[in-house]
C-alpha cells in the first residue's frame, strides 16, 4: 500500500483503535456484568426483550456505550480521511490505476451504475459518504481491523464461511458484496483451480479489493455491478456466496438477490450467504442481550435493515424467492466472537449463521 503514516498519525490510529478495544471489551463487559446482576429471575425462561432493553437502558455503561461507539467510529473514519488528505495525490494515483500489465486479476467498473436507491440517504454504519463515496476501501478497511478487535485481519470470517460450504469440486466462485475483498481471498487459497469472481456496486471499494488481491498475488475478476441485476449469464458459476450483505438490504433486494444467484448457479450448484444468527436463535441459544444488543447498534449506527433482517427465517426467504431443491441453516465455528474458541467475546459469543440453497 502507498497510503504511509506518520509517527503521530500512527500514534492517533493506535488511540483511537485502543478506544474501539475497550468499547467491544471493556464497555461490553460492563454491560454484560449490569445485565447479569440485574436480568429477572424468571426460572428457566430468559427475560423478554423488553425486560432486556429495560434493564440496559438504566445502565450507565450502555448510555456511555451508545454514545461512544458512534462518535469512536467518527473519529477513525476522520483520522484515516486526514491521514488521506495528506498525500491525495498519491493517494488517487494509486487507486485509480488498475489492470496494471504484470495484473494477475482484474477490475472492471461500470461508471453508468448508480448507488442503489435504498443507500441515497444513509451514512451505513456512519461510513462517511457511504461505500461509494470517495475513499470508501480505505475508510472500511482502515476501521473494520480495529473495529473488530483484530480479529479478523487474516479474513477469518471469509475462511469461516469459505470453510463451511459444502466440499465440492467449485470451478467458478462468485462473492456477491465483496467489499474488499476480505470474503473473496480464501477461495483463491482454498480452490487455487478455479476462477474467482467479486461483484461490488461501489467502485472505490473494488479498487482497493483490487489492489488488495494484487499485492497479495491472487488472481480475483473484480467487477462493480447490481447483486440484484447481476451481468453474468445463466448457469455460468458453482458455488455464489453472500458474507455480511443481507443485513444492510431491504427486503425486496434479499429475493431479488436470491433470484440472481439461482439463475447464474449451474444443476448443483451452491448459494450461500452467512451472517450472525438469526434473534431467535441468539435468545434461544446463545443470551437475550446479544440479540438486544444487535438489534440496538442496527437502530443507533445507521444499519436499518438489521432488526427486519434478524428476525426472519433465513430458509424461509431463500425458499420462497427461488426454486432451490435444498435449503438448510448450518452453524458455523465463530472466531470472532469466541463461539468455540476459548477466546473472550464481546457482543455476547455465538455462531456463525450460514444459510445455504442447493440447486438440483
Ligand atoms: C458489510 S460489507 C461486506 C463486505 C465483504 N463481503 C466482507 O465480508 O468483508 C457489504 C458490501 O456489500 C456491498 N453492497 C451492498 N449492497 C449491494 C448491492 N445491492 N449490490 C452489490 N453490492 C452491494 C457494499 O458496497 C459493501 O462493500
């Protein structure tokens, strides 16, 4: 990468990355301390998600958190836009030259394509300008590391998920949402024999997937497109994935989605999209504060469609918008949360949430 930081702005981003550790572990424990010592003691049934919210809402540590994992957010975004501004040119230089000759990959951007409508008057996740706005790669991957405590800077949420399709011989992989890239790599590792596709709506974060894949030798066709209105041709792909998209879309565009992938899957081919777990399943298996938890941060951080997308039944959805002849939930291990690893979690530990449609 040619982005370079300076002492200081190295010192800054340790900070401010410090800050988004202790808001995962150090706030979340105080929250989940509050919400065991005071959580109602119904016999075996676990409290209502009201009791939940009641209970949080009186807690101290949950209003500081609130607060301070917004304006946390705000800071890393703005100290990555600073670190930016400061070599612009650079900056632009880099991103903007693409298939350089020597390019094992390839990116290929559709300037014509339009942000979907359901992003016009949102910030996701207070990402400033959204993904397509300037900078969109850089400011998503310079958070989403200490965001998630680094849990996760080797992909292991793609590997979790790339490990937990079913084992075929897949000639022809495609990511729908791929960001960049953080879902899309692993599959190179995993089936070194077939040809990788990423599609993403919004170019600047395909640059960087782009640039990403080519420092690292991996050879990935990125290319900026609809997951909705997908370019692709009937029956040309065997395994299409979905890692981290359906929370932030609307209804509407989950079907329409699934409909896409069925139509570019071949007989047998495999869809899978992996999230956390449905609320259900959080309150039933795993603690009532993770789902009010999530459900919480989808209301306060600009992701509006999470407390729709966890309460549906994921077979459910795939099931009635195409014709799979298989769907199935699979749970999948979670190195992020600590689900199965003896790892301290935050946001309370629980599963992967794979949904998975076989087409016969
Ligand atoms: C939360 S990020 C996940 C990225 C990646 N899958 C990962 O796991 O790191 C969601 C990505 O989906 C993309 N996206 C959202 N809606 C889309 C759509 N309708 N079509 C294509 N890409 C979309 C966004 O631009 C963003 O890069």
């Amino acid at each position: 990468m040619t982005i370079t930081t300076t002492r200081s702005e190295r010192a800054k981003l340790d900070f401010v990355g410090g800050l988004m550790a202790y808001n995962s572990m150090g706030i979340g424990k105080s929250m989940f301390t509050h919400y065991e010592a005071n959580k109602p003691k119904h016999g075996d049934a676990e409290p209502s998600f009201d009791e939940v919210k009641a209970i949080m809402e009186g807690a101290d540590a949950y209003k500081f958190g609130a607060f301070f994992e917004r304006h946390n957010h705000a800071m890393m975004f703005q100290t990555t836009l600073d670190i930016v501004a400061r070599q612009k040119q650079q900056a632009d230089d880099w991103l903007d030259t693409y298939n350089a000759p020597g390019s094992v990959g390839s990116l290929t951007l559709d300037p014509s394509l339009e942000p979907p409508r359901y992003y016009k008057n949102l910030e996701i996740h207070t990402q400033p300008g959204n993904y397509h706005g300037e900078y969109g790669g850089v400011l998503y991957d310079w958070m989403i590391h200490p965001f998630l405590v680094h849990r996760d800077d080797n992909d292991e949420m793609g590997w979790d998920l790339a490990n937990g399709v079913p084992k075929r011989d897949y000639k022809r992989i495609l990511d729908l949402g791929c960001g960049v890239g953080k879902s899309t790599l692993p599959y190179c590792d995993l089936y070194p024999d077939a040809e990788i596709h990423g599609i993403d709506y919004a170019a600047p974060m395909l640059k960087y997937a782009h640039k990403k894949a080519e420092s690292r030798g991996k050879a990935v066709h990125y290319s900026q497109q609809l997951a909705e209105d997908l370019q692709f041709e009937d029956e040309s792909f065997d395994l299409v994935t979905a890692l981290w998209l359906y929370h932030e879309i609307p209804r509407k565009s989950m079907d329409k989605i699934a409909q896409e992938a069925y139509r570019v899957l071949r007989p047998g081919g495999v869809f899978a999209i992996m999230e956390s777990p449905p609320f259900k399943v959080m309150r039933e298996k795993c603690s009532p504060l993770s789902e009010f938890l999530l459900d919480s941060t989808g209301r306060r951080m600009e992701d509006p469609y999470i407390p729709m997308f966890f309460s549906l039944d994921r077979v459910e959805m795939l099931q009635g918008a195409a014709p799979f002849d298989k769907v199935y939930d699979k749970e999948l291990p979670n190195h992020l949360t600590g689900w199965s690893t003896d790892g301290q979690y935050f946001f309370g530990a629980f599963p992967w949430w794979a949904t998975i449609g076989e087409k016969s």
